[in-house]
C-alpha cells in the first residue's frame, strides 16, 4: 500500500505533518464555536479552507478582535437574507462589519420601521437556530454577473473589481483584486441554497455559532457616499461572543447616552448649534466659554514652558498655497469649494502647516534657532459630509492647538520623544489616563508621495519614540497622512470608549515643496525635518470627550462655576458673598445663589448643574466664621471655619482634583 501523502505545517508556532487534504479546523481542532476561523499565512480563512504545504496557521478566537469582524460579517449576511425574505423587492448594497457592530444597506421603496426592524430580529433569530452553513465557492466574473443579475449594486462592484474598497466604504469585504468568491447559506440537512452573497469571507462555520446579537436602528445612507448617488436604507446592528458581553456593550451604550456631549451641552447651557449658522457650526455659551478658556490657557502656559512660540495666521487662503502644500490634489473633497475674488480663488483654511510653512520660510535659518517649535489655536474648516457630522466631535468649523517643529534629522529622535512625552503628561493633566498608541505607516496606495526610504526612516524613528513609552503599540498599515507615518495617542475614557487623541507626523515632503532651508554649522543648507503635532486634535473635539469623560461633572479647575454660595435663608445672603468676594480674590469661580427658591431647591439646581462646591450658610456658620459644604455626591462637611474653606478650595484646583 502507498503511504498517505502528508504536509508540513507550523501550528502554534511548532512545525508538524498532517495529511493531505486537512482543513485548517482540523488542523487546529477547532470547535467552530470558541475557535471559528483560521490565519493562514496571515491571512484569515474559513476553517474549511485546505491547506497547503509549508502552511503557517494560527487560530482566530470568536471573542478576539478578527474574531468579532468575522462574527459580525456573518451577521450582516444573516440580517440581508432576513430582510429579503421579509421584502423580496429588496436590493442589496454593501455589509460590512464595523466598530463594534455590522450594518447593512438595502434598496427599498420605504424606509424601515420599528415593527419592521422587530420582524426582521425574529426572522433572523429563526436562521441562525437553524445552523445554515456558510459555503465559500470561487466564481468568474462572468458567472457572478449572472447569478448575481437582479442586484445591481452588486453588479456595479464587479465593475469596480480591484479598487471597490476605494469607491465605497466597506466594498472591500465584498470584491478584491483577485478572484471573486460568493457564499452560499446552506440548509443544515438538504444543502439545499436558502440564500447567497458576494463576498470574500472568511465567515462562521454557520449560523448557529451566532451567540448573540441585537437590531440597533436605521438611517439613510447614499451608495458610494455619494450625494449623486441612490439613497439606501441602512440597518445597524450588534453581535457579540456572549450574551454577557451583549449585555455589557448595551449597558455601555445607556451610559453613553447619558454622558452625550449633545444632550449634556444642553442641559448645562455649555454650547448650541443654531440653525441659522447651518451644520456642523458651534457657538459656545458663557458657561462653555469658560471651560474652553481654563483649556486653552492651561495649555497655552504648559506650551510657552516648553519653548514653543505662538503664531497667528487668516481664515482664508489663495489657492495656490494649497496646491503648493499638496492638500488640493489630495484633500480636495475635504476642503469647501472656492470664493472668486479679484480674479484668484481663496479657500477657507482647512489645515495651519501650509501657513506655518510661510512664516518658516519669511527668514533666513540658521541651526542655531532649531528646533524651531510654532503654535497656534488655528481656527480650520472642513467640508464634512452631513451624515458625518456629530455635535462637536466632527465639525465643520473648529479650533485646532496646531504646532509645527522644524528641526534637523540628528535632532529629530530627541524630539519626537520629548514631544511625546509632553502629550502625554499634558492629557494626563486633563485627566485622561489609560493610553496605548498607533503608528500609521504607507501601503502600496499612489496617494503616499516622497521616497520609500525617508518613510522607512521616519517610521522607525516613530516606533523607537513610541517604545520608550512602555505603551501598548498597535499598528496601522496604510493609515498614514499622504505625506509621512504617524503616531497617534488614542485614550480611554471613564466607561471604556477609545478616542483617538494627538498625533504627531514625520514630514520630509513639505518642507521640499516649500523650499524650506536653514544654514547648517558648515555653511551649508540644508533642509529641515518637519513635525506636525494636534495635541487636542481640536478644541472642539476635546472638549466634547472631557464633557463625556466626566458625565458633565468636571473637576474644579475647568468646571465653569466652581462654587456655588445656598444661603439657608435671604438674611445669609450678605454672609456668602463676602465668602465669595475672598474667593474670587483668588481667581475662584464663586457664585452666591440669592433667588427666592428654597434651599433644597438651589441645592437640587446646583446638582443638576453639577457645581464643585456648594458652600451653605446658616445663623450657627455665621456665628463660627464657618460655612458648611456639600459635595456633589451628597456627603457634607459642617461648620468649616472660612480660611479653612478656602485651602481646601484652592487646593482641589491648584492640583486639579476631581471633588
């Protein structure tokens, strides 16, 4: 008898044979239900998929990241198939798993409703306890168009074979560049085909595997994002590894809406968006502007201490700057469209650099002046999509705490780590705390623009500065701006969400379109090394995660009324505004609430604006040259003599404690 053909593989790390024809589920002993899919050689693959010789495989988890895009993805397609069950006349768009979730977008002459989103959850309910498989089959173009005849949508991405994930978000876990692929959701015990999609997986053995997932709501979305373009109907769902897990994400999301910037902003008179100015366009209230000052000043002092050097620069620009810095040909679609005046076109600035360029290149340098490190709160507009937009975390007008470093390549390792190291401490001083950090790098795109070995150099010196940081290092290919590698700091906040925070570009190319020079010890010139750095990202945006952060209770050093004087009675009243006098003497946001409500009112309305410190005086305080304090979480400190009060109000501020 011949012996049985074997493989050489690397499971785990350990070499080992297997024989021919193995799948990568056997290979892995994979129960389909905590282990649901395979790497091969990095790339992820159903577990039916063969192997090959000289194979590297490595198990995807249900519960890991590529393990919850895969579960999602085959819930998207369990959600499609629902759908047009329940409405035949249903177009397919595209369903790609997201953040936390899937959606689907569908062509239908009505949008859906609540009821019909609660048919669609049971209808998908009953598929998935029915365990069809997910079978993966390799088609020609040819044959996909023809089985695929009555989906338009799905047409037109085979039209766009190989760039699709370019021309439509998501349209890349439908149609790659190689061969095209459909799966099949196969009935359990006939095989018989209940439904089919394009698509190129991986996906769940079958839909039983599906522990837990739940309908979240609909929206309007155009297809491509094109305003030009049909618009569909687009259903959001959730699905997790557990039904635990389900519950803890939906709980987070009740947290979430309770902390929304949006409502918060409202509630505590912060900022508004009127409709006279159109979307996307703030005006921040009293109460906000205060906050955005104690930010911007805070900021302002820790920049000045850091040798930076503030600047100011105009709201518009002739397009030629802009096309000289590279960002119209490729920013373009982010920029609002041009004013014609005295014959040029102006653009409304939507990035500081190409402006700090000029001030750069106003002089001669010399490396006696490098590093160079200039700053500025540059007010920029971007011409945001309205589906995009969100409250004050995408805007179309915003502030951004913008500084540009122009310094030698020797200086350049040196700078990057003080320059991330100062972010870091800097938002830590705002009282964010639980970091880890990404660093964006070029893929084979023709967006990148300069030479692949100044981006390998700036991308190693970026990935030493971030290691010394003894941070958590994730990688993000492709992610980098068109003109250097970056490094984001993304943070944490109070009930676990992550934001993405600064950033800090190597930038070799601007400074050659720019001309920029300085004089070097030998006489020579030379080119300088510019860093981009947003420490806020923009105000705006930092201000609605801090709002969110803290649930609109910030700590005393930023609240906007830090104390609040309650008079027990109207003849206390001159008693608490001698008390707040000293106070503000001190630069203390002091109020004394004087109206005619009762106290356990005022007390309820300070509360509900979640002031620091309530300070209350009755006839026993006044005859101790004391006051009282009640704390926003109920508990009290009786008959505290005045000076005492007032330590122990600057001190919570000066070290920016929360109370």
């Amino acid at each position: 008898m011949s012996a049985v053909p074997e493989l050489r593989i690397t499971l785990a790390g350990t070499e080992r044979a297997v024989a021919a024809g193995t799948t990568a589920g056997q290979a892995l002993e994979a129960d389909g239900r905590t282990v649901i899919a395979a790497l091969v050689n990095g790339e992820p693959r159903d577990l039916a998929h063969g192997l090959a010789d000289g194979d590297v495989v490595e198990a995807i988890r249900i519960d890991s990241e590529e393990g919850r895009a895969i579960l999602r993805h085959s819930c998207a397609h369990v959600l499609a198939q629902a759908v047009q069950e329940l409405f035949p006349e249903a177009r397919l768009g595209i369903g790609p798993p997201v953040e936390n979730g899937f959606y689907y977008d569908f062509d239908v002459a009505e949008p859906f409703t609540p009821d019909d989103l609660k048919r669609i959850e049971k209808r998908m309910q009953e598929i998935v306890k029915q365990g069809q498989r997910f079978s993966r089959r390799a088609v020609a173009d040819d044959e996909a168009r023809a089985e695929l005849a009555a989906e338009p949508y799905k047409l037109e991405l085979i039209g766009l074979k190989g760039g699709a994930d370019e021309a439509a978000e998501g349209a890349g876990v439908e149609v790659g560049a190689g061969q095209l692929t459909i799966y099949d959701n196969l009935h359990p015990r006939t095989g018989e085909v209940c439904w089919k999609d394009l698509c190129r997986g991986p996906h769940l053995p079958s839909t039983r595997v599906i522990p837990a997932f739940k309908l979240m709501r609909t929206a309007a979305a155009y297809w491509r994002g094109s305003e030009k373009n049909p618009q569909l109907q687009r259903i959001y769902g959730t699905a997790w590894e557990s039904r635990d897990a389900l519950k803890s994400y939906l709980t987070m999301l009740e947290e979430a809406a309770r902390r929304d910037h949006r409502k918060l902003g409202v509630e505590l008179d912060l900022f508004s968006f009127p409709d006279e100015l159109g979307s996307g366009l703030a005006v921040f209230h009293p109460r906000g502007g205060v906050v955005r000052k104690t930010m911007e000043e805070y900021s302002r002092r820790r920049h000045e201490e850091a040798g930076y050097q503030f600047v100011n620069t105009p709201h518009i620009s002739k397009a030629r700057l802009f096309e000289t810095s590279g960002h119209l040909p490729n920013y373009a679609d982010a920029m609002f469209p041009p004013m014609q005046f005295e014959g040029a076109d102006y653009y409304l600035k939507a990035m500081n650099c190409p402006m700090h360029n000029l001030i750069y290149r106003s002089r001669g340098r010399s490396y006696r002046e490098l590093p160079l490190r200039l700053f500025e709160f540059g007010t920029v507009y971007r011409y945001e999509k309205s589906g995009v937009v969100h409250g004050l975390t995408r805007a179309r007008g915003f502030t951004q705490d913008d500084s540009h470093i122009y310094c030698t390549r020797e200086q350049m390792p040196g700078e990057l780590d003080s320059l991330l190291t100062f972010v870091l401490d800097l938002l830590r001083d705002y009282g964010l705390s639980d970091f880890y950090l990404e660093l964006s790098t070029r893929d084979d795109s023709p967006k990148f623009i300069g030479e692949p070995e100044e981006w390998e150099e700036a991308t190693e010196i970026l990935r030493q500065a971030a290691q010394k940081q003894n941070l958590e290092l994730v990688m993000d290919p492709g992610g980098a701006a068109y003109y250097g590698p970056k490094i984001s700091v993304q943070a944490k906040d109070a009930i676990g969400r992550t934001w993405q925070m600064s950033t800090l570009q190597v930038d070799f190319q601007q400074p050659k379109r720019f001309e920029l020079e300085y004089q070097a010890a030998d006489g020579s010139r030379q080119r300088p090394v510019m860093i981009h750095r947003a420490l806020f990202g923009s105000i705006e945006r930092f201000f609605a995660v801090l709002l969110e952060h803290y649930a609109g209770a910030f700590p005393a050093w930023l609240a906007p009324v830090q104390v609040v004087g309650i008079p027990i009675t109207s003849e206390h009243v001159p008693y608490l505004e001698e008390v707040a006098r000293r106070l503000r003497e001190h630069g203390v946001r002091a109020e004394v609430d004087a109206g005619d409500d009762r106290m356990q009112k005022k007390i309820r309305n300070a509360q509900k604006q979640k002031i620091p410190f309530m300070m209350l005086a009755g006839d026993e305080d006044v005859s101790r040259g004391a006051v009282s304090f009640r704390y926003r979480d109920g508990s009290q400190n009786n008959g505290v003599p005045i000076d005492d009060a007032v330590t122990e109000i600057l001190t919570a501020i000066r070290e920016r404690r929360q109370v």
